[in-house]
C-alpha cells in the first residue's frame, strides 16, 4: 500500500504507469525553509535570509532557496551565503 492508501497494482504495466506518474528526481535538498514575502504562507525568510517573526536568526544555506535550482546547488547557495553574510555585515 502506498502513502495515499492505493494498493500496489497488479500488473507490471500498471506499476510502470504509476511509477512514471509519481517518480520525481531530488538531487539536492533544498527549500525546507523558503524565502519569499510576508505574504507568502510558504516563506520562512525574507530576501536577506532573515527568519520572519525572531529578532537576529538568519539561514543562509539551501534551505531558503524557493525552488531547486536548474544548475548545481554549491554555486547558487555559495552566492546566496555569501549576499545574506554581506547583508548582515551592513546592519551591525
């Protein structure tokens, strides 16, 4: 049985259908704690990786990055470090 309670089908073309209806690729774990506005539900962290409603708390690793990037993960978030480090650097 699976997680949405469907049983496991019977049949192997059936089990290749729901397996290329469901398989999805995760190369990097990223947006456990999304950047985004005030108003998004979703959003953990403003635009300089400050995390909304604590006084001094920052993330700055891929977590806060909206969507899986199209390219590799290590420059992206390197760069996003690097921009929320700047950031926090101008406030203090």
């Amino acid at each position: 049985m699976f997680s949405d309670g469907n049983l496991l089908p019977s049949s192997s073309e059936e089990l290749e259908v729901l397996i290329r209806k469901n398989v999805e690729s995760c190369l990097h774990i990223t947006s456990s704690a999304p950047m985004g506005g005030k108003n998004d539900p979703k959003a953990v962290v403003d635009n300089k990786g400050k995390v909304y409603g604590l006084n001094g708390l920052y993330i700055a690793d891929a977590s806060i990055l909206p969507d899986v990037p199209s390219v590799a993960t290590n420059p992206t978030v390197i760069m996003a470090a690097e921009y929320i480090a700047d950031q926090i650097k101008k406030n203090y």
